[in-house]
C-alpha cells in the first residue's frame, strides 16, 4: 500500500464535475477518472508529492468496490439527520447523534 502526504504546496485535494473526478493538482492530476468511471489516468502530483499510482499513465478500471461507498454514502445520509436533530433543540444529550454518523464516516473516507 502507497501512502501519501500532502505537500502544503497549494489546496487542490479534489476537483469533481459531471464530466471527471480528479484528486490531487498542480502540474497534473495524481488520480483522474472520466464521468462513466472506466477511464482514467494518473501522474505526478505536486499536491501529494506522489508518483504515478498505477502501472500505466493512462489505465480501464476493472472493478470498483461499491460496499465502501455505500457505507460512506449511508453515513452522510445519516450526518444529515443526526445533525438536524441535535441542531433542533442543541443540549448535551442530543449532542451524540451529531457526533455518532460522522465517526461512523471516517472510516470509510
């Protein structure tokens, strides 16, 4: 597994538009991916300082784990609400349910 760490060089974390998803910026992006989620390509990004993270620049992606993003997605689902409710009528007790979607997201980010 690769980690990489930001830079501070400038703030392009992520870029999203109908037509692409990017992550990372500068020169080019680290990760791109076209608007159907097949296509992609990845270089050197000053925002992470990473090289290529695949084997090609340019690459077909051939799966795409969707439980991660099911739960991410259920969890800002939930973020929504939780927070809603605490934001209603804010007191301590209601303060878990703000708090309890959003460690519940973490994870899956």
């Amino acid at each position: 597994m690769l980690i990489v760490h930001l830079l501070g060089v400038n703030r392009y974390f992520t870029l999203c538009s109908t037509e692409y998803l990017a992550l990372g910026g500068g020169n080019h992006f680290a990760l791109y991916l076209d608007s159907d989620l097949l296509n992609g390509s990845s270089l050197a990004s000053e925002t992470y300082g990473n090289s290529c993270l695949s084997h090609t620049q340019e690459f077909e992606v051939k799966e795409i784990e969707l439980c991660g993003w099911t739960c991410f997605y259920i969890g800002v689902a939930a973020v929504a609400f939780g927070c809603s409710y605490y934001h209603l009528k804010p007191n301590d007790g209601h303060l878990v349910w703000d708090r309890l979607p959003v460690s519940y997201i973490n994870p899956h980010i």
